[in-house]
C-alpha cells in the first residue's frame, strides 16, 4: 500500500524486526528494544515501567510511545544508543548535528554517558583557552593533519549554527561553551543580521536568543568590534623599538602590512582573536629585533581580550567555567 503523505515512515536503520516497543517523533518511527532504553535511560526505565492500558495504541504488535522530540534529533539519539560505531568518543570525527542532536536528548532522558561523550566533542570546539581553540581552528586548515593530532572533532559550525547552539548550550547548562558560540556570532553579525533579534531554525528545528541574550550580544559585540584596533596596536605604538637595526624600514614595512589589512575584509570584521591571522609574512622585511617584539605584543593583546571575553556577554569568570567544565566532563578529553 502506498505511503499517504501523512503516514509515518519507519526509519530503516532503526527498525528492528524483533524489536519490542515502537517510538514515534514527528512522522518517524522506530522499533526499537525497550530493555536498552530502561537500561539506557532512567527516564525511559521510569516511562516503560507503567504498564500499557488495555486500549493502547498498537504498530505491528509493540507498544507505540510518541515522543514531543524533533524526529532528527531521535534519530541520531537513537543510533548513538543502539549502533556503538555511531556516535564515537573524542577524538573520532563526527558532526555538529550529530553531537548536538545527542547532547539535547542524553541531557533530557538522563543518559549520562552520552551526555559527557557530547560535551567532550563541543569542548574541543569551544574550547576555554586559547592556545587550544588556536589549535583546533588549525587543524581544520589543514586537510591532511593526521587523525592522532586531531584536536577538534568537526570544523568550526557555520554562523547559523551558533544560535542554535548557544539556545542548546543554555539548556543544558554547559555555560563555558557559551563564550566562543557569542565571540563566532559577533564574527558572523552580517551574515545572521536580524536571525539575531528574531525566531530562526536550524535544521528545521525553531531556535532564537532569549532577550537576556541579546543584550548581552549588543553589549559584547560592541565591545568585541572596538578590540579589533587593540590587537592590531602592535603595527603602530610603539613605533620605535629600542634596539631597532634598521628604524625606518622597519616602520615603514609596519604601515605597508596596515594597509594590507585595511584593503582586506578584515577591516570590517569584529574578529580581534584571528583579524590578524598568521600574516607575519606582511612584515618579512622587520628586522629581527623588531619581529620577536612585535610577535610578542600581538599575541599579549589577543590573550588579554581573551581573558575578558566571558565578562563581555555578561557570563562568569574563565576561572568559574573551567570549574563548571571540570566538574561535568573531568581533565582529559580523550578517556
């Protein structure tokens, strides 16, 4: 018989033949074992253990339970439950959808381990020091970096993402992921424009910011935008080195790279952590007294507004998230 629009479709790779109880999220169906579930989930092992009424809702003999969950977040739940290749732990690759449809659902059904194996894959995105997040961003430049030096375990999310993600992060309560997703809205402001202020979705599933959160994007974009000239400072003052070899090329070389960047998008970026980048080839003719001082600049101007970032967008100290992790994930994001 012909599937009518309307009908439920069963999700192949989770439709066992001899499973026992039949899940249902939006317009997908599973069938699935119920004992897994209950030894899984306590929420599960609490739901199945009312027994059914005598009038319930039957799918090929089982039990039908619905579920108020987006059928592609189930879906990659339920693989991660019942296929152990699925959803590997750090550092195995794997995708943003994945790990976030995992980490929403294990965080609402109490599956404790899943939930974990998902903070460990978003904490080696977002990361709370820099020198890490640096490494991650990297690693993704790079398409032939070997599997054992991988840091992260997905490319950095697309801007719209990020909403998503930050409504997800709030959920749960991993706060310290909620630094680096508003520093990559910040980034990203022209490209989500009013998704900002406004209902979006990502993956067909609705998300926005709450009000509080878009205050505090205003207050830390405007922040963040302004920070952009303190991390480039380092072309310009001081002007002088003491020790400088050679002070007028030096100099001169130090305006030509800010017009390097002033001709590139970046100038209108709100990026202060990357606006620079590794363009230390723009100042190829620096003498070598000059270089190792100015390298050493930058790198003090990123690392301060870093150790701010938190503070911009209203959360708590570095300090306090790197507990708040600690506590939820451990030291080591590979065990």
């Amino acid at each position: 018989m012909d599937i009518q629009p309307n009908s439920p479709r069963r999700v192949e790779e989770l439709w066992f033949e001899d499973g026992n109880i039949v899940l249902q999220a939006g317009d997908s169906q599973y069938r699935v074992y119920r004992g897994v579930l209950a030894a899984r989930s306590p929420v599960f092992s609490d739901m199945l253990s009312f027994p059914q009424p005598p009038d319930s809702e039957l799918v090929n003999g089982c039990p039908l339970v619905r579920l108020p969950d987006c059928a592609i977040e189930v879906t990659f739940f339920l693989k991660a439950i019942f296929d152990p290749e699925f959803f590997m732990p750090f550092p195995s690759r794997t995708t943003f959808e994945t790990v976030t449809g995992c980490l929403r659902l294990s965080h609402k059904y109490e599956v404790a381990y899943l939930r974990r194996r998902a903070l460990v894959h978003l904490t080696s995105v977002y990361d709370t020091e820099l020198s890490r997040w640096d490494t991650a961003s990297r690693d993704f430049d790079d398409d032939n970096a070997a599997s054992d030096m991988i840091s992260c375990s997905w490319p950095s999310p697309l801007a719209a993402h990020e909403i998503y993600a930050i409504e997800l992060f709030r959920e749960v309560g991993a706060l310290w992921l909620l630094p680096n997703a508003f520093y990559n809205i910040s980034t990203s402001f022209e490209k989500l424009g009013r998704d900002i202020f406004h209902e979006t979705s990502f993956n067909g599933i609705p998300c926005s910011l709450s009000v509080e959160d878009q205050k505090s994007f205003v207050a830390g974009h405007a922040i963040q935008s302004r920070a952009v000239t303190d991390t480039l400072q380092f072309l310009t003052d001081p002007l002088n080195i003491q020790g400088c070899k050679s002070p007028r090329e030096c100099a001169l070389e130090r305006f030509k790279a800010i017009g390097e960047i002033r001709g590139s998008v970046r100038d209108f970026s709100s990026d202060p952590v990357d606006v620079w980048g590794e363009d230390w080839d723009l100042l190829d003719d620096v003498c070598d007294v000059c270089l190792p001082i100015l390298k050493e600049t930058h790198g003090a101007a990123r690392q301060a507004f870093w150790d701010k970032l938190p503070g911009h967008y209203g959360l708590p100290p570095w300090e306090e998230l790197e507990e708040m992790k600690v506590a939820a994930i451990g030291n080591n994001l590979i065990s």
